[in-house]
C-alpha cells in the first residue's frame, strides 16, 4: 500500500491509487476493474445483510481481501441444492462424473438436472453421450 495511504483512507474508499498503471489498464479493458476506484464500497455494500462480513489486513507492501461465500437461498430442494452444488460455472459436468458423487440413482440425478435445466439454474454443453452440465 503506498506510503500516503492510511488504512482507514484505503477502507473508506475514498482514495484510489494504482500502484501498477499498466497492469489497471488492462483490468480496467477487460472489465475487471471500474475507473472510478468503488471496489471497497462495493464489496462492504454486497455483505451489508450478511452476517459474514469481509476481512480486511493490510501491511507495507500487500493488500489482502477475505470474502466469505455468500449463498442465495434458490429455494431448492436438499437434492437439488446437492446436485447444483457439484456444478460449476465454468467447468461442463457429465452425468456419470455427477452420479459417482451423489447417493441417489442415475435416473434421479437424470430428473434433478432435468428440472435445474428447466428452472434456468443449468445449461448444457454437448448433446448424446457428450452432454455436460454447468451452473448457468
């Protein structure tokens, strides 16, 4: 954290330093970052009604964010919850690697990705014996 910078100034959000113009640049064109320096507010602001709340440490030379998972109750079943779970975003699932990690039948597990489908909460990828399933 720079020198000029107190905690209490980098956690109101008030100042907005970057330490790396180059590499913000190029966070800000992949739109990972926002020019306007808000991050700290915006992450107090998405735990305000949580009962976990963010860590923050600061020392001279790092930064160091805890966020605590925040879960949205989707108002599923417990299979359901279990079956969504296992899914992520990002890395398609077939039924067979989702059926070694649950207790119920393949069928079952066939009908709960089925209704996550149709509720929104999971895409496909693939079709036939490729088909996969992410969170949507």
């Amino acid at each position: 954290m720079p020198a000029s910078l107190t905690f209490e100034e980098y956690l109101s959000d008030k100042v907005s330093v970057r330490r790396n113009r180059i590499l913000a640049d190029v966070f800000l064109r992949l739109g990972l970052i926002e020019a306007f320096g808000t991050g700290i507010l915006s992450i107090n602001d998405s735990y305000a009604k949580s009962s976990s709340k963010p860590r923050f440490s600061v020392t001279d030379n790092t930064v160091t964010v805890s966020l605590p998972v925040l879960t949205k109750d989707l108002g599923l079943s417990t299979d359901q919850q279990l079956v969504y779970d296992l899914l992520s975003p990002t890395m398609p699932q077939s039924g067979g690697v989702l059926a070694s990690q649950v207790s119920f039948s393949r069928s079952k597990l066939t009908s709960i990705l089925k209704q996550l489908v149709g509720m929104g909460l999971v895409s496909t990828v693939g079709s036939g014996r490729g088909l996969k399933y992410q969170r949507a």
